[in-house]
C-alpha cells in the first residue's frame, strides 16, 4: 500500500481549510507563500556543511523576497507577515529565523519611527544589505533594561559614538557573520548625553560591506547550536561614529540639536519597550512558524500511518499502521490541539491587528501567553509525530527530524516562554477576570447544578476550563495575600506556581473559544460535525487532570469523571475514519509531500529509496 503524493482534497477538507486559513482572506494571506516553498529551491539538500546550509538559507531569503511584493508593505501586514513563517517553517528553520529578524525586528523597526520613509531603504527592501537586530547582550538577556551597550552624544559632530563597554555587553547570537553579504543592524543602546543615561534608544548601524566589516566593529562566530544552523556571533563596538540620523526616533523619545531628550513616556523602562516593540509582532512570528512545523509533522506522520503495513490478526493479514488505537489515538490528540493552536493563533494576531492604545499592555500579554502555549505545544507534537514514524522520523529528508530541535528557537526567541508567563501571571492574579459563557467577565459562578449535564456537551466543557482558570486564580491570590510579609520574592514564590497555571489554563480556554468560534463559521454539515469532535476531544484532555478540582468544587459529578475515559474513547473512534482528511485541511502542497518520502509511500524500493532519503526527499 502507498499514499499517492497528493490526492484532490474532498469538499470537508476544503472546508476545514477555508476555516483554517483565514477564509476569503487566504489568497491574500497564504497564497503566495505557499506557492514559493513548492518550488525545488526549497527542497532537501543532503550532506551540507553547517556553513552550507547557512549560506542557502541566506540564498532563499532573496527567492523570497522576490516573493513578498513591497516589503514596506509586508511590515505592516501582521496577518501576512505572521503566515511567512507559517510556510517556511517546515522548510527551513534558518529562512524563517532570518526572514523574521530582517522583515519584522530590522525593517520593521526602521518604518515603525520617524522618517522612515524619507529614508533611502532600497538596500534593505532589495537585500543588498540583510537587515539584523542586536539587543540581548552576553549578560543581559531577558533583563534587556540592564544592557550595557552605550551610545554617546557627540557634541562636536552631532552624531554618537557607539561603544561595547565590558565583555558582558557583547550583542549575543545576532547574526552578523558576512555569510549572505553585507548587513546592517538596528542596534540597542543606551543614550548618554553629557554623562546621563537618557534611556535604550535605536540606532542604525552598518556593520559591514564587500570587502568584510567595517572599522570597530567586532563579530565572533558562536559555536554550532542545535537545530537548523544561523551564524549567530558575539559583536562589539569600539567607539564606532554614527550621524545623527542614526537614531532612531518617534514620540516616545527625540531629540534636540543642543541634546535635550523630549518624551511623551515619563521612564526609561518604558521608553526602552517602545524602541523594541516589533518584539510582541516577533512572538506572533514565532509561533507562526511552529503552527506550520505542527501541522507538516502531522501530515507526514498521518500518510506515513496509512502507508506502514503490519501483520494483522489473521493469518498472512496486513494492515495499516493507523488501524491501532494506541497509534491514531495520540495522533488525534495531537490533531485536535494542533486545530486549537491555529485558531487561537488567528484570534490572537486579529487582536493584534485591531489593538488600540489604551489596550496596548492587555494585547501584547495575550500574545506572550499566546506565544509561550502554542510554542510548547508544536514541541510536544512535532516530538510525538518523529517518535510515531520510528525510525524513518530520524531521517531529515522524512521532514521531521529538524523540527523540535527548530521549535526549541521559537520557545526561547522573541522572550523566554517561562519568563514571559512569569510577568503575565504577576499581571493576572489580581488584574484579570475569568469569563463564562454568555456572562461578563468576573460574573459570579453559576450554583453547582451539573448532574442534568453531558460530559460530552461543548458548552459544559468550555465552562469547565473556564472553572480551572478561576480555582487557579483564587489560590494564587490567596497564596499572595498569606506569603511571608516584608519578602516580596518569598511571597511570589509561593504563589508563581498557581499563578502559571491560571496562565495555562487561560491559554488553553482561550484556545477553546476560538475553536468554537470556528465551529460557528462552518458551512458544511459534515465538516461541523468533525470541528466539533475535534474541539470536543480537545477540551475532554485539556480537563483530565483537573477532575479532582472541579469534583471537589461541585462543577462535577462522580458520574461525568467515570465517564470521561468512555467520552474520550468514542470520539476518537468517531473521528479515526477521517485522520487523512483532517491532515488534507493543512494543505500542503504535492511537491512538498511527494519529496518526502514517508509522506508519499516512497520509502520502499531497494535503491530509490537511498535515493529518496539522501537526495531530494523532504526538507
């Protein structure tokens, strides 16, 4: 038996997948990235050098910025921008670290200060000089307000003079080598002016050119790191000149010809977190890339499933791989988060989009949480999708491989998951309310009345979760009002840990609700029906280890947590049947899958398939 490479999609998965990929939008959004990773170009090359392989990804970097159009354009495109990543994070991680860092972090930064546009960016947006971003020092990573890096005011010239003051203060894994040509930097440094610290500014910075870098500034290569290999280097500056228009300006800070700053921010910490804002657009990037890592594991882990024969219960009987239980079964799981990941992420990027002002901190803690839930997630999925396809998972060309060493960059990149979920938890124990369904937020619980419920019933699970947030955040408080007085760090630690799991279960109601308001938008009755199963079996695992809690709490009865295992089980026998037109919805292209050789059947037959696994195959 084989998969054929790719098959017409049947009218439920197209369905799926208009719901999937942002609806009458997804030409617009998906399409031309899409069409660019089919190409050959960004097909498997086996036995690269780690320098090699850097030196393509900086190669597909400029076939994709023939792709993008007007990259000015594209920067303030968060829904464009956020689905680069989605197409090119299964191909290749290091494209997708570099695309992010030189159109969201450099460029982007650029555009979003004033006199962008009066700006020459015609050596940026035409990659003539690749854009990179220096802020994390070697001592100073998640502490960025603590950085070292100075940029002194030159009175005589007007311009700064940009300087690396300790070994601690060197910019830490930018990538600045001179593979891929000459770069220039959007640099992180503190403004002094006559001696006092004026806050964390931007400044524009060349770094080198055609004949290598330029006088005082000093790059040293790291050492390989895991994953897909970026040259990220060590870089310092030695009293290296810069004009005035170096700096990079806008309300929250500019300043005067005679060197008074003017801001409309009243600290520097604030200051410094409008500099680097385009990092909260990085998050959404970040997970952008592991969703499209998720959903491409998936699919090669489904066909594989359908196309590995074993010894049946009869005598001289094969079948398929995905007839077990144990084997679709976390699969479906895996499925089923795989759909909450996306639909959030969707939700998540429109709150972004249409964020106000006064929303501004709301919005950028929900990407955070955001962030860190759907980058663990795409870790554990693309882990139990290699492990499913065994052996064959090891192999890169099989597409699979690469993918949670690559996931583990978008879990520390753009914040530290942890870290990030540290301050939003501080942030929620007092300063968020949970939301029921059809109630305000904050509105009292309804009386314990669940008996008359189903375990099985969509609103009733969602409130459950709903019921997790809110006991995760009642003994967060209570924890903080009763810590050790006078020890501000003793207190947090007695309450961080329920204060992340709120967090936790926050992400995950969250995720929930967009689900079902995905479920709304179905137009197909079959289609609804498999959204349903799959936000269901979501919800039941997202509440299993909770069912002592909401026991305890009356939400539920002794009946519905007996009967849980029993729900679980007939929904994943109810959507089993349909694993292959779930993965279909994904839509990857039929050069991507026919590349892979598990993916398309293409793992058996003597020498092709040595052919396939150290050629062409797979990304």
């Amino acid at each position: 038996m084989s998969v054929p490479a790719h098959t017409k999609t049947h009218p439920v998965a197209d369905e799926l997948a208009r719901l999937l990929f942002e609806g009458a939008d997804r030409e617009r959004v998906h399409g031309a990235w899409r069409r660019l990773v089919r190409g050959r170009e960004f097909a498997y090359r086996a036995g690269l050098s780690p320098q090699e392989r850097t030196a393509l990804s900086y190669e597909r970097l400029r076939l994709l910025n023939e792709a993008v159009g007007d990259p000015v354009e594209l920067t303030a495109d968060p829904y464009r921008l956020a689905g680069l990543h989605e197409w090119t994070g299964p191909v290749d991680g290091g494209l997708t670290t570099l695309a992010s860092i030189h159109y969201n972090l450099f460029l982007g930064s650029v555009l979003d200060h004033d006199g962008a546009r009066e700006r020459d960016l015609s050596p940026f947006t035409s990659l003539q000089s690749t854009g990179t971003f220096l802020c994390t020092e070697l001592e100073h990573g998640n502490d960025v307000a603590s950085m070292e890096t100075t940029a002194v005011f030159d009175r005589a010239t007007g311009g700064f003079r940009l300087t690396t003051p300790t070994e601690g203060a060197q910019k830490f894994m930018p990538n600045t080598s001179l593979t891929g040509g000459p770069k220039t930097a959007v640099v992180a440094a503190r403004l002094l002016v006559d001696g006092a610290d004026r806050g964390t500014f931007l400044f524009l910075t060349p770094l080198s050119d055609e004949s290598g870098h330029l006088p005082g500034v000093r790059v040293r290569p790291l050492p390989q790191r895991t994953g897909t290999p970026v040259d990220h280097c060590l870089t310092a500056f030695d009293q290296v000149w810069l004009p005035r228009q170096a700096l990079l300006e806008a309300e929250h800070g500019r300043l005067s010809a005679d060197g008074t700053l003017t801001s409309s921010l009243g600290n520097r910490r604030k200051r410094l977190l409008r500099s680097i804002n385009r990092v909260t657009m990085g998050k959404l990037c970040m997970s952008a890339g592991t969703l499209g890592m998720s959903r491409a594991a998936l699919t090669i882990a489904v066909r594989y499933a359908h196309s590995r024969l074993l010894a049946g219960p009869k005598a001289g009987e094969r079948i398929p791989l995905a007839a077990h239980r144990s084997h679709h079964g976390r699969l479906l799981h895996a499925l089923a988060t795989a759909y909450a990941m996306t639909f959030l992420h969707r939700a998540t990027v429109s709150l972004f989009a249409a964020r106000a002002e006064e929303d501004r901190e709301e919005v950028e803690r929900e990407v955070a949480v955001s962030k860190g839930w759907i980058t663990w997630q795409a870790r554990a999925i693309t882990t139990e999708c290699r492990e499913r396809c065994g052996a064959q998972g090891l192999f890169p060309a099989n597409g699979l491989a690469d993918l949670p060493l690559n996931i583990e960059g978008g879990i520390t990149a753009e914040g530290d998951n942890l870290v990030i979920w540290v301050k939003a938890a501080s942030e929620m124990v007092f300063g968020h309310q949970v939301a029921r369904t059809g109630g305000a937020p904050g509105a009292p619980v309804a009386p314990a009345a669940p008996a008359d419920r189903e375990i099985t019933e969509l609103p009733f699970l969602r409130d459950l979760l709903a019921d997790v947030e809110r006991i995760w955040q009642d003994r967060a408080r209570a924890a903080l009002r009763e810590g050790p007085s006078g020890d501000p760090v003793g207190r947090w630690n007695v309450t961080s840990e329920a204060a992340l799991e709120m967090v936790s279960a926050h992400a995950r109601l969250r995720a929930a609700d967009a689900f079902l308001a995905a479920i709304a938008r179905t137009a197909d009755a079959r289609a609804g029906h498999l959204m349903r199963n799959l936000c269901r079996l979501f919800l039941l695992r997202q509440l299993a280890a909770h069912t002592g809690d909401l026991l305890a709490e009356g939400r539920v009865t002794a009946d519905h947590v007996r009967g849980l295992p029993r729900a679980v089980d007939t929904v994943l026998g109810d959507l089993a049947p349909h694993l292959m037109t779930l993965v279909d919805a994904f839509d990857l292209p039929a050069e991507v899958l026919s590349s892979i050789p598990i993916a398309s059947g293409g793992y058996v037959g003597g020498a092709d398939v040595c052919d396939g696994l150290v050629g062409v195959g797979g990304r």
